[in-house]
C-alpha cells in the first residue's frame, strides 16, 4: 500500500489535540473533511487512532506510540522544504527564552535593547524556568535557556557568558559600612558579614523545588541568621533598601539595583563561590540560521561593561 504523506497533517494534529474538530480548526477544513482523513488514517493504520471512552475521546496505544515519530517527520519535512535565509533587520520571528529574573536583568535586557536597535520586529518570550523547562527545550516550545553551571543532559549545547562573582549588598549608612572590613582577613571578613541578619535569594531546580542560595553555608559557616528567603531579586533589593539586613547576591545583579535603589556594595572575597552563567539550547535548533544568529548576537553582548571594582 503507497504511503500517503498527506495524511500526516492530519494525524499529528490529531495526536495533539486527541479531538477531530479541533485537529480540523487547526488545519483550516470543515469537519466533515477531517472526519474522512481520520476514516482514511484508520484504513492506512489499520488501528482506530482515537478511541471513545468515558473521560472523552483518547488516542490509542499505537496512536501514542508514533507520537514523537510524527513529529520528527513533520519537523524534517519542514526544514527541508523551508526558505532558510534569515535577515535580521526585517525578520518578525519569535524567540523563546527560558530565565530566572537574574537572567532577564543582566542578560535579556541588554540584549533587548541591542534588538531594538538592529532587529526591531523580532520577538522575544521570556518564560519562567520551571521544572520541566530541559523537556520544554526538547520539544521546541522554548528556544533557549540561561542557566548556572549546573550539568545538562549530552543532547545540549552550552556556551558560557561570564564568570560570576559575589558583593554584599547593603543600604547607604549601613553599620557594616563604618568599619574597616577591607582590611580584615577573609575568617575575619566572614565572622562580621555574619553577625547581620540576610536576605538570600532562591533558585529553582529541575526537581521543582527551590534551592537557597546561602553563601556563607557554602563556605561552612552556619552561626548567621537568615531573616528571608526570595525567588525575586527585584524584591530582595527592595527589601534592602530600609533595613539594616544585608544580601550576598551575584555582583551583576548587585550593580544593577545599586544604581537604582542608590543600595551600597562590598566585594565579597571569596572566589570559590563564583559560577559559570550559560546560554543553553538543544541539537533540534543547532543549525538553524536565525538560532545562530540570535546566539551570536548574546555572546557579543558587553555583559562585562558594568563591572568595575566596589568598595
């Protein structure tokens, strides 16, 4: 029997949408025509597709099963047959990013502003990083990822942005800052960082939990005290601002809201807390033009511009 690839449009909306109506909305027929390409799915599969039941109409364990392959040929028959020039300038592609709000601040905005400049039609979404985000990336609803240095899976591509490093971040007038903590050695420096209370920022991890970001732990010093925890830098550096509380936060994400909030910084002495921030994406997207683009445009990015040494 000759295969007939005009019938694979029909069966991978269907897979999607388990729903013969709305599999027909999403290629633009009549339902009557998507009942016949569903009649003819079934005759060339020799397998019902979607079967009745109680909770409504499911696909049936063949169906399943072809799921990702449908996909692939979808995929491939697509990039084959697509126009793969990209021109930047007048392009109005969307691109999907995945960040937490440390990655929109000192990466996504910059690169924002450069697009204004020199892609202006083109679209960015950003989007939470969540537990399922590496799965997300895989299956092509999300672009790129910026991510710590934290292992990925081997069908992943990594390219790192920076180096970064750690300050205190502390309110103009803050008691620490009349004593001469400079000059202290590093066990020194840490014993009276710890005597006030901090705020420190949360993570999340692909386990769908969230991981504190205590510095001072890290380090094996456990006598300080943690007033608050926050998975928003926007709020931690609010909360900074009227309080004698302190937080040890990424240095990039410290100069951004020193100049807006008018907060005070302190090098934080310790390099072994410093982490790798990466831009991650998955082999699907490896060789696309505009991805390439896009990806060479974040890695051209002054990210270091900011950077100077603090008090």
């Amino acid at each position: 029997m000759n295969t007939d690839l005009n019938l694979l449009p029909m069966l991978n909306a269907i897979l999607q949408t388990k729903s013969v109506s709305k599999s027909s909305d999403l290629l633009g027929i009549s339902q009557p025509a998507g009942s016949r390409l569903l009649a003819k799915l079934r005759t060339r599969l020799n397998d019902p597709v979607l079967v009745r039941t109680r909770q409504g109409y499911e696909l049936s364990s063949f169906a399943k099963s072809i799921n990702s392959q449908v996909k692939d040929l979808l995929f491939n028959a697509n990039n084959i047959f697509k126009d793969r020039s990209f021109n930047p300038s007048t392009s109005s592609k969307q691109f999907k990013i995945s960040s937490t709000d440390y990655g929109v601040i000192c990466v996504l905005n910059p690169l924002i502003l450069m697009l204004d400049k020199v892609a202006p039609n083109i679209e960015i979404s950003i989007f939470p990083w969540e537990q399922n985000t590496l799965q997300t990336i895989e299956k092509g609803d999300i672009d790129f990822a910026l991510y710590s240095d934290e292992e990925i899976p081997m069908d992943f591509y990594s390219k790192n942005l920076y180096e970064e490093s750690y300050v205190i971040l502390l309110k103009q007038n803050h008691k620490l800052l009349e004593k001469s903590i400079k000059s202290l050695d590093e066990e020194a420096f840490i014993d009276e960082v710890s005597r006030y209370p901090q705020i420190v920022p949360s993570y999340p991890q692909v386990d769908n939990t969230y991981i504190v970001d205590d510095v001072l732990s890290r380090m094996g010093h456990k006598e300080h005290k943690i007033s608050t925890s926050t998975p928003y830098f926007s709020t931690l550096a609010m909360m900074i601002v009227n309080t004698n509380k302190i937080a040890i936060v990424p240095k990039r994400i410290g100069l951004e809201f020193k100049d807006l909030l008018s907060l005070e910084l302190i090098d934080f002495p310790n390099r072994k807390n410093n982490f790798d921030y990466r831009l991650i994406w998955h082999e699907r997207i490896h060789q696309d033009e505009s991805f390439i683009w896009l990806k060479n445009e974040i890695l051209k990015l002054k990210l270091d511009k900011k950077l100077s040494k603090v008090m």
